[in-house]
C-alpha cells in the first residue's frame, strides 16, 4: 500500500495517473437514511454510509474479492468450528483509542440482544454462531453469545455448525464493532455529528436528515496515509430526473440512470453510463400473515397474481438497462449458483394469464366478485411506472389493484409491523452466495416482512448449512418458493449508472457492488 513509506497524498499520483488536486466525491440516494446504528440498519444506502464510517472484519476489494480489515489476518479450527481472529494492533477509533476485540465481542452481543430489536439479529443465526438462536428467543442472555476476546486483539468465534461462507458473512455492515462508552453516554443520539465514533475510514460531520450526508477522512484510520478521497458526500434527492440533471451540471459524480432512459446515455455519454450484474432481485412481497388480506392466504392466489405479471415488458420496455426478468429468487449472477427449472419461465404470457384466470376462478374470483388489493411502495419514478404496468396487468385477469407511495422509511416500518398487502421490496445480496437470498424466507428471519413459513423449506435451509455440496438444496427451496408464491420475483438488477470519468476505484466487476472510499480516488483532467 505504501510506496517507500511516502503516501499517495505526497506524491500526488496513483497507479500511475497523476491526482486531482480536489479529493471528493458526490453522490445520490433516493431516501433519508433511516438510520446510522451498525446493528439496526437493513438497507443497501445506510450500509454504503456504514461501511464507510465504520470497519468489520474483513473487506472486500474492487473486485469483490474478501480482504483484510479491521482483522490482518485469521485462523480456522480443524473442524471449521472456531474462528480466531488477529485485530491490527495500530486500529484506532476515530477519537483515538485503540478498537479492541472487545468492541466486537459488545457489537455481536448487541445485535443478537432482543432488547435492540435489529432486523438482522438472525444473520447471527444464518452465520451459526453459537447460541444465538437461544438469545433470540429470551432463553440465555447475549453474553453466551459464541464471541470471546482472548486478548484485546484477538477476537474468537465459535459456531454450532461450519458452513464454508462465514467469513464473507463478516463482511455485512451490521458486523461492524461499536464503542459501548460512546453508546452510553448519548443513548439513541450517539449517531449524531459530533458523536458518532467509528473506526473506519471516515467520520461522520454533516447529516441534514432528507438533505445529505457529509463524511470526512479519518485522521486516525490505520490506512489514513494512503487514503485519497477528502469529503464523500451523499445527497437525498426523491427525483431521480432531477438527479440526473445535477449530475449532468457536475453537482454529483454518480447516480442512478433513471427507469427506461439508459440506452440514451449509453449513446451519449458511454464512457460514463454503466450497466453491470448487481446482485439484487426486485419483488413484490405478499403479506400472508394474520394481519394479511384473506385472500393472500390462498396459494392460487399468490400463483396467479405472480404468473398475470408481464416480465418481458417492464424489463424491455420500463427498465431497459440489461436487467434480466426474475421467474426465481437469487440472482443468476451469484457464485456458484445453479438456476432452477422454473416451469412460469418456459411459458409465453398468454399461457400465463390463462392460467391466473383459471386459479383466480378456483380461488371464488371472477368479474362478478373481483378480487380488490392494495400495493405500497416508495416514492420513485421508476417503481411507479412498474406499479401501473402491474395493475394493468392484473386488471386483465380480473383484480383491481389500489396504489399507494410513501418513503422508503415509512414503507419499511409498514413492512415491519405486517402494515401491508402487497409490498415493493427488493434485496440485496449480503455476501456473494444463494443463502444470502434464500435464508430470508424461513421463518425466522428478520426480513420475512410477508411472515411466511414453511416447514420443509426451514428444514431445507438448515441441512443446506452442513451439506457439502448445499447447491441441489437451494434449487429444491427456490421449487418451492415458486410453488408457494409468498412473493412474486419481477426482474434481477444491474447497476444501471453514471459515472464520472476521473473517478478510479469504484467496484464495476464486483457483483455485490459494496464500495469504498478508502479504495477511491479521482485523477486529474
């Protein structure tokens, strides 16, 4: 990383390339960030934002590639079992104290806490970690965690089960150590400006809720030397038109391209516009749980309102970007996946909107006793377009869909507490393997928003953990997700983007698309 001890900074050149003597980077989100507390976040923009302000274990590289973080280094058991983690001795806080094992013992501790109440309290699950499931549940306190701090850099964990994808897990925002000092002393105001203590890269010193974000360098970062970027700035911005034109007059150096309009770009501007695998897949959630419609309780239901949806058409005449249309769950860029059979795939529309008619009629709905729903989602262009594509789809065989936008934080919390029937949703993949997708509907994840269960399929999920070879598992799951239709899958992504041509060190090949500052910089003109 260091070239004869001097910094990138003093030589004022990168790979090569000479810097610009102006070191930022300007970004867009769509929503306010809904929060900034590692353990408590569950969404990709707070998770760009966290991995930023913080450092887990280990890190991925522009290729999506693992690499050493906040650990140098670890060592595994022979039985794959207990995991021994060796912390940098020269990590601090951004205040200046060293970041112990300690600090990641407590941040564990604390996302499988029920009192903290996190979303992704069973990751720690998915990850088998000892006891987690028990700590969950209220039956052992979190310090049984399977976490231990031999000494104040080394940090151990212990798994019930070995599963060949842990260390990647470590890699999810939500595994970011926190300082309890910190948390303590300012309670729920500790992710403010002038509060937060992080150890990563940078630290948090603007956050102007529904306006922007500001993050500086950290000056005590292990790496600080040879980190380039000064200021990384996100702003809110709902429209994504108008982003677009800020982007255009040189107020952000990326943004999304809007819904249907990257071919334009692509022929304007291509060196700039980019349209890459990303692992996420977009969806609408069905709410099958007490709170539900009664009519999401019938599985004829579910299949047909999944079938009546014209894939093809938003993927070629809405998104036009590369995406790929969804008849499954994990995206079909994930490592080492196989795609299922899915019979809707072999299909041609007509034959599925016959058959939605059909199941429809099975179910007791028909013109004559219409079948009436409601559809959330939040506030965006582009998943408004998608929205009325749907209704309309859904009109021709018979069901009257109501439409109803929000914010990404209202919708979520909706979400949450079962406040829905049919939900916009979309996930990305935490690390780059199918159980990432598939864990987040068994019974007890913390993202089944919908509340689906079913017994074979956890039961599926759970031999997959030990399987040697967990990939004929997956794809009798992603049979039976299909068979069910909790949800209906609608296309798989790219990141469909613009991007300003002195900007080097943005992960274009990774698929997870999980970026650092600390790896970006900008070359002079």
């Amino acid at each position: 990383m260091m070239l004869s001890g001097i910094s990138y900074a003093e030589t004022g050149t990168k790979n090569g390339e000479k810097l610009a003597v102006v070191q930022t980077y300007t970004y867009r989100v769509l929503d306010s960030f809904k929060t900034l507390d590692p353990q408590l976040n569950a969404d990709t923009d707070g998770s760009d934002a966290l991995r930023n302000l913080f450092e887990t274990l280990m890190n991925e590289d522009t290729q999506g590639n693992l690499v050493p973080g906040a650990a140098s280094s670890y060592d595994v058991s022979s039985d794959k079992m207990l995991y021994t983690f060796h912390l940098r001795p020269e990590a601090k806080w951004s205040d200046g104290t060293p970041v112990t094992a300690g600090d990641f013992v407590y941040a564990w501790q604390r996302l499988a806490d029920p009192k903290t109440a996190s979303e992704y309290a069973s990751y720690l699950e998915m990850m088998q970690v000892e006891n987690t499931s028990d700590i969950i549940a209220g039956k052992k306190p979190p310090q049984d965690l399977g976490v231990k701090a031999v000494d104040d850099h080394t940090f151990q964990v212990k798994l019930k089960a070995p599963i060949p994808y842990f260390v990647k897990m470590t890699v999810n925002a939500s595994m970011s150590p926190v300082k309890k000092s910190v948390i303590d002393k300012f309670g729920d105001d500790w992710t403010k400006p002038g509060n937060l203590v992080g150890n990563g890269a940078y630290v948090l010193t603007e956050h102007v809720p529904g306006e922007k974000l500001v993050m500086k360098r950290n000056p005590n970062y292990w790496n600080n030397a040879n980190t380039v970027l000064d200021t990384v700035t996100a702003l809110i911005i709902n429209d994504a038109n108008q982003a677009m034109t800020r982007y255009l007059a040189g107020e952000l150096d990326e943004v999304g391209i809007p819904t249907g309009q990257y071919p334009r770009m692509k022929k304007d501007y291509p060196d700039q516009a980019k349209s890459t695998p990303r692992s996420c897949t977009y969806t609408y959630l069905f709410n099958v749980s007490e709170k539900g419609p009664a009519a999401l309780k019938d599985v004829r239901v579910r299949q047909a309102l999944s079938y009546a949806i014209n894939r093809d058409v938003i993927v070629d005449n809405i998104l036009q970007g590369g995406q790929k249309p969804a008849y499954n769950w994990v995206h079909w860029a994930t490592a080492g996946f196989k795609m299922p059979d899915i019979p809707a795939a072999h299909m041609t529309q007509k034959e599925r909107d016959d058959k939605a008619v059909a199941l429809l009629k099975e179910a007791g709905y028909s013109p004559e006793h219409p079948l009436n729903l409601t559809l959330s989602y939040n506030t965006d262009e582009g998943h408004k377009k998608i929205a009325i594509a749907v209704s309309q789809f859904w009109k021709k065989v018979g069901v009257s869909l109501t439409l109803t936008n929000m914010e990404w934080k209202v919708l979520t919390d909706k979400m949450n507490h079962q406040d829905f029937e049919v939900g916009r949703y979309a996930w990305c993949g935490d690390y780059n393997e199918a159980s990432t997708y598939l864990d987040m509907f068994t019974s007890a994840s913390g993202n089944n928003y919908g509340k689906y269960s079913n017994p074979a399929y956890d039961k599926l999920m759970l031999e997959s953990k030990t399987a040697a070879d967990p990939q004929p598992l997956y794809t009798k799951a992603e049979e039976i997700l299909a068979q069910d239709a909790p949800h209906a899958p609608i296309y798989q992504y790219t990141n469909v983007m613009m991007l300003k041509p002195d900007i080097r060190g943005f992960p274009e090949k990774s698929v997870m698309g999980n970026w650092y500052a600390k790896d970006m910089y900008r070359v002079a003109k």
